[in-house]
C-alpha cells in the first residue's frame, strides 16, 4: 500500500454510474408516458366505438318499429333474419364499420305480437383483431311490437 499519493478517478466512476442510472431512469419515463398516451387513446376508442354501436341499435329499432314495411324489418321476420352494415358514420365515428343484426320470432298470446332481437357491432375499420389499434364494441336490443 502507497502512502502519499492520491486517489483519483473515484470520481470519474461515479459520475459514469450516475449518468448511467439516470438515463435508464429518464428511458423509462418516455416509455411509461408512452404507454399512458396510447391507453388514453384506445380508452377515447372505445367511447366512440360504444357510441357507434349505439348509433346501429337506434338505427335498426327504427327500421322495425316506424318502417315495418322495409327491407330490414320484413327480413328479420324472415328465417335467417336479416343482417345490413351501414353506410360510413360521420366525423369522429368514421374510424368504425357497424354492422347490425336482426331475428324476430312471433308470440300469439292473446294477441300477435313480434319480438325482435337487434345486435349492433361496431369495430374500427382495417384494424385485424389483436392488433394494437383494434377496437369493438357489441350491443344488443330487444323490441316487442
């Protein structure tokens, strides 16, 4: 052991630590904003994806309740139903293609009365399912008339 000389480049391994931590520590940072950004996103998505849907059931009960008459309500008292995907929505809404489904089975108890089933699907238009832009949204309706 040498006495009388000093010590140098304790410094130098500690400023590298240091600048190495806090690189990592600012890296991760970016990913978590990242991350937090596009799951805001798919959340704004969804919203609109369930309004889309929600836009298709309206749709459909209109057809069979004030155009009962239609293409749309007489196929859904047909035996295979009857199936239409809209037209494009407007503005925010148009990122989606909704595709709405209808069954109706008729009830003659006392009087004769239809019940109709009316499934809207809407999901995000050239998105597969599983990639990370992919969103879907399902409701279901049912009307007596």
């Amino acid at each position: 052991m040498r006495h009388g000389y000093p010590q140098t480049g304790f410094s130098l391994v500690t400023a590298i630590f240091l600048l190495v931590v806090l690189s990592a520590l600012g890296a991760m940072m970016v990913t978590f904003f990242g991350a937090q950004q596009q799951s805001s996103a798919l959340d704004v998505m969804g919203s609109r994806a369930y309004q889309a849907a929600r836009g298709g059931i309206e749709w459909g009960a209109f057809q069979v309740l004030r155009n009962p008459g239609g293409a749309f309500a007489t196929g859904c008292q047909a035996a295979g139903g009857a199936t239409q995907t809209l037209p494009a929505l407007p503005n925010t809404l148009a990122a989606f293609t909704v595709t709405v489904t209808c069954s109706a089975k008729s009830y003659s108890d006392p009087s004769a009365l239809w019940v109709y089933s009316i499934v809207s699907n809407a999901r995000t238009t050239g998105a597969a399912p599983g990639s990370p832009d992919y969103v879907e949204r399902q409701l279901q309706a049912a009307i007596a008339q």
